[in-house]
C-alpha cells in the first residue's frame, strides 16, 4: 500500500531527555554542533528502531533536529526571519512561539533539511516520512503586516515566490529519494475560529478569501512535483505544551481546503473543537482522509471500540477503503513536548497500529 498508510503518524516524537539535555549544552556552548549531531543522530536511529517494532509503515525522524516544526524551515529560507509573537496567544503557558516575518525576497537558494532527510532514509527500513510546514504558514500569523510592503507591495508577487520557493524545497527532497511529505498547515483549522478571523482583518486580510488563497499556494508549489511523491497536508488548531489556539469545524473552510492538490489530509477530529465529520461530504472522489481521532495532548489511551465508532461514523461520509487513523497531532511540535510521558506516546501509537489492522484487516 502507498502512503498514506492505514496506522499513520503526524511526525513529531516526545524528545528523550538526553537530546533535550545536549540541545541545552550545545545552546550554552558546553558542546560542539558535531557532538550535539552525534546525540541528535543515536536518538533518531532508536525512535526509528521503535517505530518499526510497533508496527508503523511511516517512519519519521521525530522532528528531533527542531526546536519548533515551522520556523527551523522557513527561518533558512531567503527573506525571512523570525520574531516575537502578537497574539493570538496559546493558553495555559507564558513562553510562545515566535512567528516569521518577511523582510526580503522569498525564495529558496540553498537546500533545506536535506541531510536532515537523509539520515532517516539512510536508517529505516520502511517508508521514510518528512515534514514541512506548509506556504501558508509563512503568512497566516503575521498576514499581511508581516510582511514588508517595501518588497512586496503586491501580494500577488509574494505568493508567486513563496511557491516557487516551496518547489525548489520540495525538489531538492526528492532528489535526496523522498517519496512521503507532509506539509503541516494550521491555517485552514485557524479559520475556522472567530478570534483568528478578527485577528486577520486586523493584520488587512480578508479572512474569507484566505482559505483560497492559501490553497492555491500549495496547489502551486506542487505543480512540478516529482511522479510517485506522495504529499499530504496536515491541519490542527495549535499544538504548543499541550495547549491548542483555536476552535471550531470544518465546514467554512473544507471546499477549499480539499482544493489543495495533495494526495490526502491528515485532519483533527480527538475534541469536540474539531466539530463533526460532515464536511467531508466535500472530499473529492479519490483522495483519502487520515482521521485524527488519538489525541497527542494527554495521556488517556483511547478505548478501541470508541475509535472503532468514530471511524464507522466518518465512514458514512468517506468510504471506509479511503480512510486511515493517525494520532490528532504530533507529540512534540516543539522541543517542549506534550503532558504525557514517552511510555504513554508509543501506547498511543500502538493502539493506532492495532486498531487499523482490526478496521482495515
């Protein structure tokens, strides 16, 4: 079977203490980039060698290199740069993300997380899987006034580079034999909340228009994309220490969502914020959609027949044949981590593998 598969993942992996512990050093200079590689490259091999022990057909790299699963990618992107975060703010917790900003051209000069990628394939067997945050996110925080209107005072022209840059990422990926991306967009779950809407009027976008826009950027950054890449898109509605930003369903946003042309999305759907499954009425015929029904924000292990009904009530909505099961986010999409132990995250992740194969058989 191609990706993606019926037990999936989102991709981020809890950091082991002894990689949290060398990061620290090598940011106080207590050790060099190479001895930190070396902490960063044992701790991916054994999260490799534990994905395949339970089961998982999707392999990823745990996000391990990163501190946050956004900025680390386009923060080496030509033109943008990262700073403080306005609002709105993730609850529960003083410390927040920072957002990019741009201040120059967009574009893609120099291969990004290439070797990263490398490594992963180099050490599983099975399929290795990447992640990226995807061109909306280089505008869905800051909007417009996040960007400089000195370099781009037609956004036309900035959407135009940062797809173009996108291509050029995703290229260099797949020359270095990635065959399963991910891009990891918050946006369209963003929208579907009044306060983000608010708070993009504010920075002088139109919130209804922007699902389009949005769309259309990742529909232009895959024009090119290598024969037998698969590319799917994630969306969830914040995942910072456990806290989420947003709230609200589908239906507002799932038309042009579903437009993006990628094989498959990854969507929430663990909490009552995600709303119901009636908006994947509007999945074109062909593509799949990977349920989020495991939550990666605490420990509680979900009860078999409770996924087991959510994935028939989904089915009436998708064909079963089109449908997977994947955690509602990743378990550390930031170096922070959620509130649940390392123990409790593969219990999650092997109840997925469990659950599918009893689904799907």
């Amino acid at each position: 079977m191609k990706p993606p598969f019926r037990a999936d993942q989102v991709g981020s992996l809890l950091r082991p203490a002894v990689l949290a512990q060398a990061r620290a050093k090598f940011k106080k200079n207590e050790i060099s980039s190479g001895e930190l590689k070396a902490a960063e490259d044992k701790c991916i091999l054994e999260a490799v060698q534990k994905q395949e022990s339970v089961g998982l057909e999707s392999i990823t790299d745990g996000e391990f290199r990163r501190d946050w699963w956004h900025l680390d990618f386009m923060s080496q992107l030509d033109g943008v740069t990262a700073v403080a975060n306005p609002g709105p703010k993730f609850g529960g917790t003083e410390e927040q993300p920072p957002i990019p900003s741009v201040t120059g051209k967009v574009g893609c000069s120099r291969p990004i997380m290439v070797n990263d990628f490398s490594y992963l394939k180099k050490v599983t067997k099975k399929t290795a899987k990447f992640t990226i945050p995807s061109p909306a996110m280089l505008h869905l925080r800051g909007g417009r006034g996040s960007i400089s209107k000195e370099v781009y005072p037609d956004l036309d022209a900035f959407w135009a580079d940062t797809s173009a840059a996108w291509a050029t990422a995703i290229r260099h990926l797949a020359d270095a034999g990635c065959t399963y991306l991910q891009l990891d967009d918050v946006s369209f779950s963003y929208l579907c909340d009044p306060k983000i809407q608010d708070t993009c009027r504010k920075n002088g976008d139109d919130p209804a228009r922007l699902p389009r826009t949005y769309a259309n950027a990742v529909t232009n950054a895959l024009k090119n994309r290598p024969a037998g890449m698969t590319v799917t898109m994630h969306t969830c509605r914040g995942n910072f220490k456990s806290s989420w930003v947003a709230s609200g369903g589908y239906e507002s946003v799932a038309e042009a969502m579903f437009s993006s042309d990628v094989d498959a999305f990854f969507m929430e759907f663990d909490s009552e914020r995600a709303g119901g499954f009636e908006p994947l009425r509007h999945l074109p015929k062909g593509k799949k959609v990977v349920l989020g029904l495991v939550t990666s924000k605490s420990p509680a292990l979900e009860e078999k027949d409770f996924i087991k009904k959510r994935i028939e009530e989904a089915s009436k909505y998708v064909p079963l044949e089109n449908l997977c099961l994947s955690p509602q986010c990743g378990f550390s999409s930031t170096h922070h981590g959620n509130s649940l132990t390392v123990d409790e995250q593969w219990r999650k992740l092997e109840r997925i593998v469990e659950v599918s194969r009893e689904v799907w058989r």
